[in-house]
C-alpha cells in the first residue's frame, strides 16, 4: 500500500510534508497525523491553530483538537483547552491513557499538566494586537463577530492519511472561529464532524463554519457515502450538497464549509460550499503521496 497524506489549507503542505516523510520510514498512519498537526500548532505565523491561534472574545486562546485511529476504531479529544500549544498530542494522550474520548475545558488543562505537558502563554502579542482592535470597534451588547474565513485562508488544519499497512487516521485541531464566545466549542474536536474514521472504508475531515458542520455530522456522511461506492470526490461533493440543503447559505452565515476525504484504496478528494477556501484556480487541499503535488490538488 503506498502511503499517502492530505490536509486542507494552503499550510497544510508543511504538515504533509512532515507526516509524508514519517509514513515513507514506515510509521502508522496515527503517527503521521500527529507529527503533521504538531507542525501547524507550533507555527506562530499560523493564526488558527495552536500557538499563534486568534483568541476568543475575552482575549484567551481556546484550542480544540481530535485524533482517530482506524486500526483501533478509536478516537480522542480536547475543547476549549488552554495553555498548551500542541492540543493535537494531550487528545491523543486522551485516547490512550484514559477510557474516554473527550475532556473539555479546565479539567482538560488539569489532565494535561498530569500527561506532563507544559503549560505557556499562547497569546502571541500579534495576535492580542488583533484582538485589541477588533475589541475597540465592539460596541457594548455585540457578540461574537467572526472575520475568519476570509480570503486569508487561515483556518483549521484537517488531515487524512493511511500508511503502508492500509491503516487510516485523520486528525483536526484549531483554534476555532476568531472572537467565539469563550467556552463555544465547534466541529473540529466531534468525532464525526470534524473528523471521522472507517477503517474499512476511508477517513474524512472538515475545515469551515462549525457551527454549521455539526448540524450535518459532515465527516461521519462523507464516510458514509463511501460505503455506498462514492469515489472520494463524490463523497465529499455530495456531503456538502446536504449541508446546503439542510442549511441553505441564505440562512446562515456566510461562512461555508470544506471536506477532505480518503478513501481506503489511496483515492482521494477535497470540495468547499463555496470559493475563499479556494487559491485562484484550485482548493487549497495539499496531498503527498508517492510523489509531492506542490501545487496542491
Ligand atoms: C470551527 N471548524 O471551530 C472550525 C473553524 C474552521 O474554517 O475550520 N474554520 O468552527
């Protein structure tokens, strides 16, 4: 079986590049996800993912995270956690070394710090300086005003790969929509919408307006669609037909929302509700396999 990676973004090409060259010396594809997430959340210039991420509304960088493993059908995960910048890792710990899926929260950082991670100020000051100014233009009531999903292209890193032994695993982690209310917590760390693993069938990941893939199970229906003899392409391009059916644009926000999908044989896909997750001429979706497609699929 020929390994292979694929994450959304335009800064998933790091990711995979990371997570490529680990499936390549024969590590599990868990492995892979895991290393290739680190990359983005250890990036500063990334400003939606782990150290770096935007804050919420009152200043404080919330990360959510989750990590599937097809070889075990298992998966964990952390929301709204604080203080740490590789959130992909403490869920991993989560799925293995506690009988549950996901801790939220206070308690998340408390298991955190027990795992042995180090707590840190993930607030970089270029971050507080646009949470600054995006503070100064709120007026009194205003909730949360989202920017993120502009043209930017910033956003959650989702990825899928599967390794030489035919194993899956995917992987989500961000620091969620820009100026949420604290506490919200969106798609990426749900086992099913933001993420979701058949071993038998193939893997899925979302990026885009969580509060919207939640509603539809977004990654678990891509999947889904795979049973039924969907190429990867198709799946992810008919997952996201019921989510605008379900949820017509008019009546949301406009944000949108974008799949990955691989499926068990290598085939592969990638489709967005709208452009803007989107480079010019093609999705900012990034896959390695046997040979590097620089330019994106
Ligand atoms: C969220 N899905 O927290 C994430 C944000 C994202 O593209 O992916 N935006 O809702």
């Amino acid at each position: 079986m020929n390994p292979l990676i694929l994450a959304t973004w335009r800064f998933g090409q790091a990711a995979c590049a990371k997570g490529f060259s680990l499936l390549a010396e024969g590590l599990s594809a868990l492995d892979a996800i895991e290393a290739a997430a680190n990359v983005v959340e250890e990036d500063p210039n990334v400003n939606s993912v782990g150290y770096g991420g935007l804050p919420n509304a009152e200043g404080v960088v919330e990360l959510d995270a989750a990590i599937m493993d097809g070889a075990q059908h298992t998966a964990g995960a952390v929301a709204a956690l604080t203080g740490f910048r590789r959130p992909i890792s403490v869920a991993r710990c989560v799925m293995e070394r506690t009988p549950h899926v996901m801790l939220v929260g206070e308690n998340a950082k408390r298991f955190a710090l027990q795992a042995g991670f180090v707590e840190e100020e993930l607030l970089t000051e270029a971050a507080r300086q646009r949470w600054l100014a995006w503070r100064s233009n709120q007026t009194g009531a205003e909730v949360a005003h989202f920017d993120r999903l502009s043209k930017e292209g910033h956003d959650t890193i989702g990825l899928c790969a599967l390794d030489k032994n035919g194993n899956l695993a995917a992987g989500c982690t961000t620091s969620g929509l820009a100026w949420k209310l604290p506490g919200r917590v969106g798609d990426s760390p749900i086992v099913g919408s933001g993420l979701y693993v058949d071993n038998e069938l193939g893997a899925a990941a979302a990026t885009g307006d969580g509060d919207e893939i939640m509603k539809v199970c977004l990654s678990y229906r891509a999947v889904m669609l795979l049973e039924r003899g969907y190429t990867a392409q198709q799946a992810c391009e008919e997952a996201l037909r019921y989510l605008l059916r379900k949820r017509p644009p008019e009546t949301c926000r406009p944000y949108g929302a974008a799949l990955i999908a691989l499926r068990k044989d290598g085939d592969c896909g990638a489709a967005a509700t709208r452009t803007g997750f989107q480079a010019p001429d093609r999705l900012w979706i990034w896959a390695i396999a046997s040979t590097e497609h620089p330019e994106g699929l």
